[in-house]
C-alpha cells in the first residue's frame, strides 16, 4: 500500500494563515487607532497640535475610568446602564460635600467613591440575588441616582468654588496630564485584577457558564455583585475627574455618558454575551471613540449625526465580536 502523501506547502501555508489571522485579530484594534490619528490630522490640522491631544487624553481619561468598571460587568455577562446617573451624582456630590468637611478633598473623595459603591451593591444585589434583568435594574439605578442628583442641586449646576479641583484637572506631572495620570493607574490595577486575582478569573468563568461555575463551587453572586460594586465606584471616580474639567457640579452632565462607555468597551473587543475581553483593550476602545468625539467637534458635526455613527459603530463592532466567536 503507498505511503499516504502529504501537501507540505498547503500545511506550511495554512499555519502561517492561521498565525497570520491571530496576529491581525490582537493588532487589530491598533492598525484602527493609528489609521484614525493619521485620518484624523489629515481632515483637521489642528488636530495634532498639544492642547488638542491633551484635551483629547482628559476627555478619554473621563470616559475610560468609567468604561474600565464596565468591562468587568460585561464581561461577567451583564450591563450597566447606570454608569451615567452615577457620575452625574458623583460629579454634584463634590460641591455639597466639601463645605462639610471643611474644603478636605481627600474626604470628598472617598465620600462620592462611598456613594458610588453604595449604589453599585445596590445593583448588583438586585442583579445577583434578586434575580432581576441587569438592563432593568441599572436603568431603574440611573434614574435613581439622576433624580438624587437634581433633588440636591434643585435642578441647577452647582459651580465648585475651590480652584484646586479645575487646577488639578488642568495640571500636568512630568508634562503629562493629571487626569490621564490617574485613567492609566486605573487601567494598570483594573488589568492586574481581572486577569492575576481570582476574582478576575472568576468574573470570566461565570461570563463563560454560569451555572458550570457555580457548580464548581464558586460564588458566582458574590462576584457577579462585585463587578457591578466596580463599575458604580469606577463611574463615581470618573464624576469626580468630570469636576475636575468644568468646574461645576452637573445634575445632567451624565445624559447619554453610558452609550460612549459602552462604545468605549465592544469597540475594544470585549464580547456582548461575556466571557471574553481585556481592560487593557478597553484603553484602545476608549482612544478610538474620543479620537472621533474629538474630530466631530473640530469639523463642527451636530450631536445628533455623532449619535448615529456611534450607534452603527456600536453594532459594527458587536457584529464583528460574533464573527470572532464562530
């Protein structure tokens, strides 16, 4: 009987394909980053210049702190629409809490940071233990903590009348900006935890199989609130970096602010449906939508037309993630 022949070249040149596609699939998200810069300076020549690429890193700093709390919950299998109600919250609290406790920022810090966590447990009791939808209690949460925020501030924004916070979101260490300072240390101990902790590790399995995780003795409740407890603290923290950049504290500062998070975390690659995701990518997710935040304003494009393109982006990129997924 011949011995059975083999194609050399078809399996060489399947093997680099495959290598080829794996490399494209994790550099991805960087060729679309570079390209959008290139574009971007090409279509507007103030784009490249330093105030426009620091107002661009305090604007991504905002939203990325936020996203980094959103990538454990959808990566647990969840959402959470409460991220905006919550910064706004955060984003009044500062005004109101600094008086009482004599102008200590520290203090105010960790108040709001409280408050954050608060509702989060909120949520993620709901969610883990009360066995509600994660769409309809962060939607009841986010009209919960809006409606505190205007109940305090009596509908109006409350200008913040020490300038160490505008001068701390307007500063730079090492001439790099404060804001981005504190977005990049979030991104470090955020990586650290959902890939090195067990919490992390745990946060996969049950977006991967719930009840497989459970099963294994897990607690799935317990880490399934935990990522909702993250996500409104990380939402407060990025209410308290809103203050820092503009000064005032806004009832309405968070309409619509969930749909950029969101944004921020599928185009990052982190999948609908859980199990799978990077907070290190969710950095690149949330450089590629305030890079297009950034260009609408410069060219002068209404809100409304920028709503739509996120919201295509949206579903392009939820799209794509189940591409990856077969």
């Amino acid at each position: 009987m011949p011995a059975p022949k083999f194609n050399t070249a078809a399996i060489l040149s399947s093997d680099h394909s495959q290598k080829f596609m794996k490399f494209f699939s994790k550099s991805v998200l960087w060729f679309i980053f570079i390209a959008l810069i290139i574009f971007a300076s090409i279509l507007s020549p103030r784009f490249l210049t330093q105030t426009n690429i620091f107002n661009v890193l305090r604007q991504i700093s905002i939203m990325g702190t936020v996203a980094v709390g959103m990538t454990f919950v959808i990566i647990s299998d969840g959402v959470d629409l409460s991220v905006g109600g919550v910064l706004a919250l955060s984003c009044v609290l500062v005004p109101i809490f600094a008086p009482m406790v004599g102008g200590n920022m520290l203090l105010v810090i960790i108040l709001c940071l409280l408050v954050g966590a608060a509702v989060g447990t909120v949520t993620g009791v709901l969610i883990a233990y009360g066995k509600m939808q994660p769409f309809m209690a962060t939607f009841g949460m986010a009209t919960v903590a809006e409606g505190i925020g205007f109940q305090l501030s009596g509908g109006q924004p409350i200008l913040i009348g020490d300038a160490r916070w505008v001068g701390f979101g307007a500063g730079s260490t090492f001439g790099f900006p404060n804001m981005a300072i504190v977005f990049l240390s979030v991104i470090v101990i955020g990586q650290f935890v959902i890939s090195k902790t067990s919490f992390g590790i745990n946060t996969y399995a049950i977006g991967n199989n719930l009840v497989a995780t459970e099963m294994c003795g897990v607690r799935t409740k317990w880490v399934k609130a935990g990522c909702y407890i993250i996500s409104a603290t990380l939402a407060a923290a990025g209410g308290l970096l809103m203050v820092t950049r503009i000064g005032i504290g806004d009832p309405g500062v968070g309409d619509g602010y969930a749909l950029d998070v969101i944004a921020a975390v599928i185009v990052g690659g982190t999948r609908m449906g859980g199990g799978f995701g990077s907070v290190v990518n969710t950095l690149l997710g949330a450089g590629i939508i305030g890079v297009l935040n950034n260009v609408f304003n410069l060219l002068g494009v209404p809100p409304y037309p920028q709503m739509i393109f996120k919201g295509v982006v949206i579903i392009f990129a939820v799209l794509m993630g189940q591409v990856r997924k077969r």
